[in-house]
C-alpha cells in the first residue's frame, strides 16, 4: 500500500510539471465565451438561480448541468480570473490520473504497469485540449467521475456490497451530467469483465453471448442512464443547430471520415505532432486511398487482437476500449464542423495505453526470466525516458493556448485549407487592433470557403472599421445571400446600417439652416406651419454663434396667410444659449465639416465551435 501512494504522487508531480504552463493562459475565442466570459448566468457565480438555469438550458448545444455549476464555482471562487479556472481543470485532471491508477493496480495487481499507463494518460499531448482548454472543463469532470465509477465496481466485484453498486450508479448520474461521452461506461466495464476481473471467459461466439447476458442485466441502470442521456443530448444538439445535415455530411462522407480518423488517432498517439484545435474536412472529399488505407489498418489490428484473444486477452480488451468509446465522436453522428478533435481520444486512448503496457511488458518477460523476474526492471528506464519525452512536447503544447491569437497561428501552421483558423485568426487579430492583418486573414478564409457567411460578414465588419464602407456594404450582402438566416451577420449589417447610413446622408441647405434631417418630409404647404414634423432628429453642425430656437419654440409661433412668421405672438422665453429673444433673426449656421464616417463594431459575437 505504501508503495501505491508514492507511486500516486508521482504520477501527481509528473502530471502537474507538464501541465503547469497553464496558470499563464488566458481564455480563448473558441467557446470560452460561451461558457464563461460572455455568460451572465455564469459571471454571476454560484446561486439558486443560476442552478435552476443549469439543469434548464440547452446553451452550446449541449445538456451538461453539472459542467455549468462547476464555471458558476470558479466564478465564485476566482473572480473572473482565468488562472484559476485553468489551476481547477488540472487539478481534477491530476485526480482523474490518480483514480485511472489506483482502478487498474486493484484489478490486475500490476503496479509498474498500472503506474505508466496513468502516466501515459497524465502527460500525453494529445490532452492538453482538455485540460488546457477552459471549455472543456466538461471532458476532465466527466472523466473524473468515470474513472471513480470504475474504482466503485471494481470494488463491488470484491464485495458485493450494496453501497458499492449504488455507488456506481450515482457517479455514472454524475459523469453524464457532465458530459454525455459516459455513454459507453456500461461498454468499459462489460470490457472489465473480460479482463482483468475474469466474470467472462471468451470462447465461442454463442457461449461468450449466454455467458455475457447476466452481466449486461445487472448493468441495466447503466444502460438506461445512457439511453436516456443519448435521447436528451441529440434533441438538444439538433434544437441547438449543432447536429449536420445529411445533404452537407452524406453517409459514405461520415463512414469514410471516421476510418481515417480512428487512423489519424492512432498515427497522432504514436508521434504527437500537428495538433491543432481544429481540423477541417479536406475540401475534396476524403481521398480513396486514404480510405482503403485505413481501412486495412483497422481490420489488419482487429484481427490480430481477436486471434490472441484467449492468450492476450488484454490486447482484445485495450483494441475494444479504444474502438468503442470514440463512437459518439467519430462523426457517425456528425456534431459540429470538425473531421476530428484532439479532446475526444481523451479517454479512448487508455484501452491503447494498456495493450501496449502489458503486451511489451510480455514481450520484455519472454525475451527475459520468467513473469516476475527482475530483469523485467529495466523497462522502467526507457518508459521514463518515454513519458519525459511526452512531459516536453506536452509543455510546447500548453504554450500554443496562451491566447487566441497563439491558438489559431499553430492551427493555420500544421494544418491545410483551414479556412475556419484563418477566420478565427482574423477575429482575434481585430480584437487586439491590427485589422489590416485580420482582412488578410478574412480574405484567405473566403478563398477557402467561398461560401462562409460567417468570414464574409467579419470581412464586412472589418472594412467598415477602415471606413471602407462600399466593399464592406458587398460584403454583408454576399454573405446574406450566402445563408440569409445567419443571426450573427444578421445583426452585423444592421448595426453597419444604423451607424454608417444616416451619416452619409446630406439633407438641402434649407434643412440644415431649420434643423431638419434628411428624412423628415417637409410641412404642406398652406399648412400654416413650416419647420420639422414633431419628434424628427434635428441636424448639428457647427454654428457662428449661438443656438437656433428649439422646435417646440418655433412650433408655438404663428404664421399669417402668406407664410410669414407674426413676432408678436411669439413665446416670451428666451434662448438658453443667447441672450436674443426667440423670434429675432437667427444667426447663420456654417456648414459642419464631414469626415468620412468609420464604423466601431459595438458587439463582440461568439465564436462557435
């Protein structure tokens, strides 16, 4: 037991080391508005209030309660201070290290295998999305209460204590409360069974069903809880507009899509490099050969893993795990715009962790002394070096999500034809001033996707910026007829229209000498009257001297049959800025000078994943 706890803390120093470099981030464009800056359920901190709205909303098209409570927390605790939004996500993903280790060393009884599989999951890259990445405080919470749910069967297979099932229910409640990627846990722990715990020997195909069918009822409440969950979560993601189209995302594009990525994930968890925060669709299509490619890659391990199923079960086991929880976000079900997402091998990666842990410890065994033996110590020296190597790409990783600006840069470097990280680029660029900068990158995300209503109307935003006002007006109308039912450019070529029209209209000379725009009809002739309609804006503009009368002066005047004003029946009040009574001659206005008008975009949208 001694040796377990100081095998946990170094897991603990292990993973905090790679991970530290966060307290010096901030927030990010990508969705951290949504979830916290931008939102005032969560800006004002744990209340009632703010909890009846967490178990009501469908924000971020998502149903994550328990994820809201967790930011509403923070908020409460940090102040709006992102470094400790960030120092939370980390701790709870140091925690979720230290429960992954302590389930597995109970359930096989192996330490130092245990020890590097939790060390693989602590420092690997491929998790700083999650961990670094204020949004997605959803994936390290979730986890965390899977792991302790595993933790609780493990030992209820021990037991059989009432408590301990109970137990298990519970945190799988929670976990999805969090996230609903606890969909696959009653998958995880049918695996469990298989090994280590032994509850299913695998033989043939009918005996392995009739012998597995005991252990899928007893986990019916799980089976429910995921039932239930998936329902909720695709009516909120369809109601929310995040689920694609059939017509935009065919069938054989998803099919094709999610062989290369389970690829593409395997590829990255070998040799982490070009990671980005996101990844588009290649604009051709997903190649053929890539395809076929993956594809052989797919069956060719699948094979090998079944065939050693009896000897190795472990490696079926790791294969399955890997395989199975990546479902919900292999894009089957397409959710958003990504081919992939570096945050969703977060807890897939651990089925590959442990076939590699225990299939080399039993290659190391075989070519040494038997299982036991300490000539098997020698591994812990290159799986040192293995995980120090991780800890130092892990730390230049961390790095790239300082801000946005850093975020995007490394998504348009490792990636091609990203429209969408130019776009995102742009935005952030806007925000720190530099929109020369940002309309290259607005423009570039056009070439990629011609057809992106989104970067046609930034594109529109940022030229009215600069006063270019004629492109800027295109710009929005492109991007209209692009998709007309786009809120955000909606509401952005209003508030171009609000602010640059009226200043560009010039009313008559007349007019502005009686303080009438443009757009105020003049009084009918004969009327009696002359002058603005009651309630219409009055001109400014630089005067001589002094102030013309107000309207509602000049409203109380008379006027004779020919026209002309009667001084003898005007108001006896005298001009607040001169000392002439109101019905003397007022002085000439000088014409105001006209700059070109800019236009300051009086809204920061969201930035939706």
């Amino acid at each position: 037991m001694r040796n377990t706890w100081l095998a946990a803390a170094v897991l603990v120093v292990l993973t905090v080391a790679a991970f530290a470099g966060v307290r010096r981030n901030g927030f990010v464009l990508y969705d951290d508005r949504k979830y916290v800056t931008n939102n005032p359920h969560v800006r004002a901190g744990l209340t009632a209030g703010g909890v009846v709205w967490a178990f009501t909303t469908g924000r971020a098209s998502n149903w994550h309660p328990l994820t809201w409570i967790s930011h509403m927390t923070d908020e409460t605790v940090f102040d709006g201070h992102p470094a400790g939004h960030h120092l939370v996500s980390l701790l709870l993903h140091a925690a979720s290290v230290v429960v992954l280790f302590l389930w597995l060393q109970r359930a096989t009884g192996a330490l130092g295998r245990s020890a590097f599989v939790a060390a693989l999951f602590g420092v690997h890259p491929l998790h700083v999305e999650s961990v670094a990445w204020v949004a997605e405080r959803k994936d390290a919470l979730s986890t965390l209460f899977w792991f302790l749910a595993i933790l609780s069967y493990v030992r209820w297979i021990e037991t059989r204590e009432p408590g301990r099932r109970a137990a298990v229910v519970v945190l799988a409640a929670a976990g999805l409360l969090a996230k609903p990627m606890l969909v696959t846990l009653p998958l995880t722990l049918l695996l469990l069974d298989v090994w280590p715990l032994g509850r299913l020997p695998l033989g043939s195909p009918r005996a392995t069903v009739l012998r597995a069918w005991p252990l899928i009822v007893e986990k019916w409440p799980l089976i429910a809880l995921s039932l239930a969950s998936t329902v909720v979560t695709f009516l909120v993601q369809r109601a929310g507009g995040a689920v694609g189209s059939l017509e935009r995302y065919p069938p054989g594009l998803r099919a094709a899509n999610a062989v290369v990525a389970y690829v593409a994930y395997l590829r990255k968890m070998l040799w982490p490099s070009d990671l980005a925060v996101f990844y588009p669709y290649p604009a051709g299509g997903v190649p053929a050969a890539r395809v076929l490619g993956g594809l052989a890659v797919l069956v060719a391990v699948t094979a090998i893993a079944f065939g050693a199923r009896y000897r190795r079960p472990y490696l079926l086991v790791g294969w399955l795990w890997f395989l199975g929880t990546l479902v919900p976000v292999i894009g089957l079900v397409q959710v958003g715009i990504q081919s992939m997402a570096d945050r969703y091998t977060y807890v897939p990666l651990v089925g590959i962790f442990i076939a590699a842990a225990w299939g080399l410890t039993e290659i190391a065994e075989r070519a040494g002394a038997p299982a036991g033996g300490r000539s098997t110590r020698w591994l812990y020296v290159p799986a040192l070096v293995l995980v120090l190597l991780l800890d130092t790409r892990t730390r230049a990783q961390v790095r790239t999500w300082r801000d946005s600006e850093s975020l995007f840069r490394n998504a348009v470097a490792v990636t091609e034809s990203n429209g969408e990280s130019h776009l995102d680029l742009g935005i952030a660029l806007v925000e720190s001033g530099r929109v020369e900068e940002a309309i290259a990158e607005y423009r570039e995300a056009i070439r990629l996707q011609p057809a992106s209503a989104r970067a046609l109307g930034r594109l529109g935003v940022a030229l009215g910026r600069l006063g270019q006002n004629d492109e800027a007006r295109a710009r929005f109308e492109d991007a209209l007829r692009a998709d007309p039912r786009l809120g955000e450019v909606r509401t952005q070529f209003a508030q171009f229209l609000l602010v640059v029209e009226p200043s560009t209209r010039r009313p008559s000379s007349s007019r502005r000498r009686s303080g009438c725009n443009r757009a105020s009809p003049p009084l009918k002739p004969g009327s009696g009257r002359s002058g603005c309609v009651r309630g219409a804006p009055r001109m400014r503009g630089r005067r001589s001297s002094g102030r013309s009368p107000s309207i509602l002066t000049r409203r109380r005047r008379t006027s004779g049959s020919d026209g002309s004003r009667s001084a003898g029946t005007t108001s006896p009040k005298r001009s607040r800025s001169s000392g002439r009574q109101p019905g003397s001659t007022p002085p000439t206005q000088t014409r105001a000078r006209r700059s070109k008008p800019r236009w300051r975009d009086p809204a920061r949208l969201d930035v939706s994943t």
